[in-house]
C-alpha cells in the first residue's frame, strides 16, 4: 500500500535575526531523521525547527500514506496528547475572563464524578486528581470501534473510587482532562474546539482540525506494527476517544507556532505561561516535574518544557527551550519505534548542545588516591618528584633505592589495577592507606602509604611489596 519513499522540504522565510541552518546543519538534520526512520520503521516524519524565536526549518520525510499526492510538510498529523497544553491554556484564559478558578472544586463545574467536591482544576491538569485513566493503554481496544462522549467516559471511568487521594501522587489521566474539556465548554458556553479556534488558534494562524476528521485522503495515513512484523495500517478510532485529552491535528509548522507564543509570551499572560511552566509539588513534598499539561525539566541549568503525544497509528513529541528562544517538532505516521523522541533530542544535541558536565567534587580519599597512584608512575618511570616526601622518606630513597624501584617496577608495564584496600586509618599522625596493584598477567603487588593529613600531604612512606 505505500508508495516509494518521497521527501519534501521547505525552508521558512525568516527576518535576518534568526539564525538559519547552515548547509551542514540540514545535511546532519537529514541524517538524524532518515536513521530514526530507519532504525524505527516509521513510514514518515515532518519536522520544524526554531531558532531564536523563528521557524528556520520545516521538513517532511519518507512515505506519508496513499492519501497524500505528495509527501509534504503541511501535512496535518495527529498530535495527540500535545493538545493537553491547549486545552490547559483554555482553563487559564477562562479564569484570566473570571469565569472559573484553577483552585475551584470541580464539584463546581461537574459534580457527578467520584470525590469531585475534593478535587480541584488544577488538580485535573496536573494529573494529581486520583481520577483513574481511561487509555493507559498503547494500543486501541474494542470499545474504542464504537464513538463515544464525554459523558460516557466519565460514567465508566470517573465514578470509579480514586486511585489516590487528591494531590498525594500524580498519574498520568486522559480521563481527568475529558472532565476539564467539560468544565471548558460549561464555562465558556462554547464548544471546546470552537473556544480553542478563537482564542487561540487563530490568533496565532495556526490551522488545526478535530483529529477525528483527520483521516484519508489529503492525511497521512496512521500506522501499526506487530513487533518485528510489517508495518501495517492503522484503523482509526471511532469519534470522541481523544476528546479534551488530544483532540487536535495540525503540521508541524503549525505547532511550532503555538512554541513560539510560549518563547515570546503572546495570547496567554507571562503569568499563565509561567503558571503552566511550574512543576507541581505533591502533599508529601515530592516534585512531579509536571507543570499544567506540559512536562518540565533543565539542560544546563535551563528550564525545559516537552510534551510527546499517541494516537492511533501517530506519535508526536514537542520539545522547547523558552529562554535559548529553540524548539523542535517531530510528528510521525507510527504508534511504534520511538522515532519521534530520536528525532527531537537527536537535533536539539545538535543545534544546542550541553556545556561539559560541572566537575564533580572529589572526596579526601580520592584525591589522596589520585597522588598516590602519581607517586607509583612516577617510581617504576624513575623520575620520583622529591618534593612529594617528608624528610624521612626522602631519607629512605636514596639514588640506589629509587633506581631499585625503577629497574624492577618498570619491566612490568602499565598496571590494570590501582585500588585502594580498606578504609584510611591513622597511625603515628600520619594517615596509612594501603593500595593493591594489579598487572594483565596476574601478577598483584601491594602499596604500602603512610602520608601526613589533607590532600595535599606529603609521603612519609610509600613500600612496594609482592602480595601473597
């Protein structure tokens, strides 16, 4: 059923602010997705990228389906659990209007699921609320052959008793966002998508749909795969399974667009954006690193905010960087291989690779093993450093002592083995730490220390000595 592989690919127009790929960078772009198309089997990829604040580079790879005349990157996917952040930033442009409060008691809005007078908004968007998921699954199930509404949804699975208190865990819930598609719609006295459109959406000229509707021709055509077998197509679920919880379906320039109003702070407040940015801490203390529909973490000390998405035959993963002014899109026609989330940190390490790890602080010990095992190399190399000894030990090494320890350690070679035996322990003000020396033939000597305290401490005695 699918066609020889086509690409297609546009580069966006851009003020000269934005710093534009540069031809190695398009051609490493274009490595990393082919290799996670590869490795994944995943038939297709569209791809967008911003760069300080713009769309510098949009991109649409491999096979897209029998319904597309071309593989292209306006190509409108389903995104899935990406749409949870929209539907999060409608609860906060309803209580920027008075309309609700992320702090009311859904009892408020829909009373008749299980504990709803001890549940609160903000619980149900940060997946806090107890209220037990109605797909936790990776796959579609039999109900889903059939549509179905909210209502229903909530009649099998919120009047179910919680999985836990409110805000004492936190567990992933499509069933608690379907509650706050409602509470949307009771509140705004719109339909959810009808609110999305005007008050976001097109504010941002982003041209999004239900992603019921996004199947057959002019979609890419979703796809599964039974573990190593043939990728096969995907029969879409019946209307009303993503609902509030990933009810849209847009290309991945379009959802660029939506993380370049996160970067710049438009449609919503600094402060909704900053209170959809701020990860949720449990009653016991705990961080959830989850803020209102987005997941949130650092690289480099900055904040990150991600979020993937699952539908029927399509994985998505959004990944932006507010304060580097980057994002990255990746869309896919495969609910299988991961090649989504290999895509998006594949050009992230790309474009914004991290700075060298903080040095880690060593301990006493270890810094006294690290001058250690330098005195060893530089007994059996025979250029002993004088100032490492007390006046004892450089008593002991005479010139004929150290050429012993030269002559006969340096025929062995480089050791495999520099570990240290027991616990440092004090003995006549010094601190005695004794090592085990180990050589590719089997062959183990024994290091025998004696130092005066502190990193820097010199030797007051350093014996090689056979092990038995």
């Amino acid at each position: 059923m699918f066609r020889p592989a086509l690409a297609a690919a546009f580069l966006i127009a851009t003020p000269a602010a934005a710093q534009q790929l540069t031809p190695a960078e398009t051609t490493q772009v274009d490595a990393i997705v082919t290799q996670a198309l590869k490795s994944s089997g995943a038939p297709s990829a569209s791809i967008a990228i911003v760069r300080d604040g713009k769309i510098v580079f949009a991109h649409a790879y491999g096979d897209q389906g029998p319904g597309m005349k071309a593989t292209s990157p306006a190509a409108k996917y389903q995104i899935a659990s990406i749409s949870k952040q929209f539907t999060a930033a409608a609860i906060l442009l309803l209580e920027d209007e008075g309309k609700l409060s992320l702090d009311d008691k859904v009892s408020k809005w829909v009373p008749d699921i299980t504990d709803a007078d001890k549940i609160t908004i903000r619980q149900l968007l940060s997946h806090t609320a107890g209220v037990q998921d109605y797909w936790p699954q990776d796959y579609d199930f039999a109900a889903m052959e059939k549509p179905v509404t909210p209502q229903e949804i909530l009649d099998r699975w919120a009047k179910k008793p919680l999985d836990f208190e409110p805000g004492a865990a936190w567990q992933y819930s499509n069933t608690g966002y379907v509650v706050a598609g409602m509470i949307i719609e009771k509140a705004s006295g719109m339909k959810l998508l009808d609110y999305l459109q005007k008050k976001i959406l097109k504010p941002l000229g982003i041209d999004a749909m239900d992603q019921d509707y996004a199947n057959g021709k002019g979609f890419p055509q979703g796809n599964h795969r039974f573990a190593l077998g043939p990728v096969r197509a995907a029969r879409p679920a019946a209307h009303g399974w993503l609902w509030a919880a990933g009810e849209l379906a847009m290309s991945a320039t379009d959802l660029a667009k939506w993380d370049i109003a996160r970067i710049d702070r438009k449609i919503l407040t600094p402060e909704d954006w900053e209170t959809q940015e701020t990860s949720i801490t449990l009653t016991g203390g705990a961080d959830t690193h989850y803020g209102l529909g987005v997941s949130l973490g650092y690289r480099d000390g900055v904040r990150t905010v991600e979020h993937g998405g699952e539908a029927v035959g399509f994985l998505s993963d959004n990944f932006v960087i507010p304060q580097k002014r980057f994002a990255v899109v990746a869309l896919v026609n495969a609910d299988f291989g991961g090649a989504q989330d290999a895509i998006t940190g594949g050009i992230t390490d790309l474009l914004v690779p991290e700075g060298p790890p903080p040095p880690v602080a060593l301990t006493l010990d270890q810094l006294r093993d690290q001058r250690a095992r330098r005195v060893f190399d530089e007994l059996r190399a025979g250029k002993l450093m004088r100032q490492r000894l007390t006046d004892n030990a450089a008593y002991y090494f005479t010139p004929q002592a150290t050429e012993d320890y030269h002559a006969s350690l340096a025929p062995l070679g480089d050791p495999v083995g520099f570990e240290s035996l027991g616990k440092a322990r004090l003995r006549g003000g010094f601190v005695n730490r004794n090592y085990q020396i180990t050589y590719a033939d089997g062959r183990k000597l024994v290091a025998i220390t004696y130092a005066e305290p502190g990193a820097d401490g010199r030797f007051e005695q350093f014996l090689i000595q056979p092990r038995d």
